[in-house]
C-alpha cells in the first residue's frame, strides 16, 4: 500500500470529526413512529394494508375478458428457430409475461401449449378478447412468437 504525502495526512488529521449522536435517539425515532399507544392500531392497518395488496395483485382482481373471442394458434414451421432446452425455459417464461400483460388487460381467456410429438403444424393456442379482427391482428402482433420466425393464425371462435 502506498504511503500518503505528508500535506495530505495533515489535512486529512485537521478535518472535524464526526459527532456520535445521542444513544437515546433511536429509542425516541422508533417511539415517534410506532407509538407504544396505538402499537395495535398500526397492526391492524398494516395488515388491512396487506390484505388489499393481496386482492389488487391476485388474478381474481384482474379484469373479466369482454369482446369476440378469436384464438391465436402458434405455427411452426421451417422457419422457426428451434430452441435449445435452457432458451426453451427463457422463451415460455417470456410468452408467460406476454400473456399475464393480456391477462392484466382483460384480453386472455386462456392460454397453453398444445402436447404432440412434433407432427402437428400448431404448437401453442392463446384464446383471447378483441373488439374486433384488427384489434385481434394487432394484439396477435405483440405476441414473442414472431420474434423466433413463427406464424399466428388470428381465428374469431364462435361458440
């Protein structure tokens, strides 16, 4: 380690120390901000507090899916990027957040992965709520799929 230049640790030895605050300062912050008086009151709102978060971030709060309903059916074909097992796992997590952001918006009624052993041309399904078919086309174009050289048939389903 080098040594410092004699000015240097002169000034640095003249610079004002810091004053130790009083030992009973924390006691008082603490007290101030959680009175020992109203310590059940501050239990009750923090768990209100809680319990509302809870049903604001809860799927049950999201919004009822309203519109026509259409699937969009992901396609694979030769164009597609296969991927690896590991870019697997990254790409259903980021088709995940795709669709919880349809779902936040009241546009997905139901989404999955359809089970084969690689002959069928259909690889995923989203069903989902538009105003109409450009709306369907336009939500379609936000999908991830696209993105690895996929296609999206957008079909209006009728029940």
């Amino acid at each position: 380690m080098t040594e410092l230049p004699d000015d240097i640790r002169r000034a640095l030895a003249e610079l004002p120390r810091e004053r130790q605050p009083d030992p009973a300062l924390e006691d008082r912050v603490v007290g101030a901000v959680f009175p020992r008086r109203r310590g059940w009151a501050w239990a009750g709102v923090a768990a209100a507090a809680a319990v509302l978060l809870l049903v604001v971030a809860h799927p049950w709060s999201r919004p009822k899916p309203t519109g026509d309903t259409y699937a969009l059916l992901l396609m694979v074909d030769s164009t597609y990027s296969v991927a690896s097992p590991a870019e697997l796992r990254r790409r259903e997590h980021e088709y995940g957040l795709w669709a919880d952001s349809l779902a936040a918006l009241g546009k997905l009624d139901l989404a999955g992965k359809l089970v084969g052993h690689g002959e069928l041309p259909v690889d995923g399904l989203f069903i989902i709520r538009a105003a109409n078919d450009a709306d369907a086309e336009r939500i379609a174009l936000t999908c991830p799929h696209y993105k690895y050289h996929g296609r999206i048939e957008v079909r209006r389903y009728i029940q």
